[in-house]
C-alpha cells in the first residue's frame, strides 16, 4: 500500500514570508494529488489537484500555488503568507478506483 | 459542482446507543461516497465507503446505506464507545476529486 509523506509537521511563519510545504508519496504510480486546508474546526477546504506531472487544477483562488515536479511530490507554495493562511495542511492521494488517503498534515501558524 | 450537506454538525449520545450521520449530494453522477473519522488533531482516516452499486454496506459496528435515487446516504454506527468520539465527514467523488461534507462532531459519553 502507498505511503503519503509531509513535511514539516508544525511551521510558524511571520506574516508576508514565503512558504513550502512538500508532499512525497511511495508505493504508487502516477497517482492523482491533492492539497487540502482545514481551518480550526472546519471541514476540508480543496486547494489544489493534480492529475499528473505539471498539471494542476486550482479549486480556490488565493495566495497559495501548487507544482508537481515530478510523479510522486506535489508541493504548495506562498510567495507572501497572510494571517489567513494559518490551518492544517493535507496532502492527500487516490489510491486504486477513487480511494483517497492523507497524510499526517502540516500544521501552519502565521503570526 | 458537486455540493455535499451533512447533518447533524454535532452530535451527543451515550455510550452504547447508536448514532447516525445524514448527507445528502447534489451530483447525479457521483459514484463513490467514503466516510473519514478524523481524531483531533491527526489526520482524516478513511472508515468505510460504498458505490454506487450497492445500497447497504457494513463493517461490524459500522453500516453505511446509499439511497442514489434520493441522493442520500447514511452512516450508521451501533453500540457506541467513547473511542467513536470524532469528527466524521462523508464524501461524493466527482470528477477528479472527493467533495467533503462540513463533518460531524460526535461525542459518545460513558
């Protein structure tokens, strides 16, 4: 079965710096990723999806970006954090016919 | 797009009563409806899913039933424990993407 990596695990970031948030998965091939953001006590916010290398769907319009460099990674990025942007980040991959995981997420703060 | 509402946003009940969680979707072409249990703090971990070509599915304590013609299912469990204590999200995958209800916090009291 796959292995879905993020990292790093906790980030506190000043307002207005830049942000990289890397997401790596094992044990699959040409997997659909995805990026998405869960305010404190909310739901599942979809950032970005992509359905392979260089290809990415954005679902919100905001600050944030996404790049898939290559088969298994799938990063997000800011050029500028807002206070806004603070929330837990997931990574998440399909598995088989429509089966998604996550991974562990990235909890950013932005102060 | 497809558009996911889910009932009761939260929910308290007692330890060995049964809970249900309610969602409706919006796309008739959605096929595929998993249920996550998210603990605080980790993160979304996948408890059961149906298609669309089954109407009732069940894994021990856990059920879930799909009505597609109403365009709603359901996620059943029975003899509660506090370890059922979560935030639960039902799903319809359309598209390329899973699109999440709101969740649900449940809270089992012993």
């Amino acid at each position: 079965s796959q292995t879905i990596h993020q990292w790093p695990a906790t980030l506190v970031q000043p307002v207005g710096s830049p942000l990289s948030l890397e997401c790596t998965v094992e044990g699959t091939s040409n997997p659909n990723l995805y990026w998405y953001r869960q305010a404190a006590g909310r739901g599942l916010q979809l950032l970005f999806y992509s359905v392979g290398i260089g290809q990415i769907s954005s679902e919100v319009p905001q600050n944030l970006s996404a790049s898939r460099p290559q088969d298994r990674q799938f990063i997000l990025s800011s050029k500028k954090l807002l206070l806004s942007d603070s929330g837990f980040y997931l990574c998440a991959s399909r598995q088989g016919p429509n089966i998604q995981y996550f991974g562990a997420g990235t909890r950013l703060s932005v102060l | 797009g497809e558009n996911v509402e889910q009932h009761p946003s939260t929910l308290s009940v007692q330890e060995g009563d049964s809970a249900v969680i309610k969602c409706t979707y919006s796309d008739s072409a959605s096929n595929y409806f998993p249920w996550y249990k998210q603990e605080l703090g980790k993160r979304p971990q996948l408890i059961i899913d149906i298609r669309s070509n089954v109407g009732e599915k069940k894994d021990q304590r856990i059920a879930v039933t799909l009505n597609k013609t109403a365009k709603h299912f359901s996620l059943h469990i029975t003899e509660t424990q506090p370890e059922d204590s979560a935030v639960y999200f039902c799903a319809a995958h359309s598209g390329y993407a899973l699109n999440f209800g709101k969740g649900t916090s449940l809270l089992v009291t012993p």
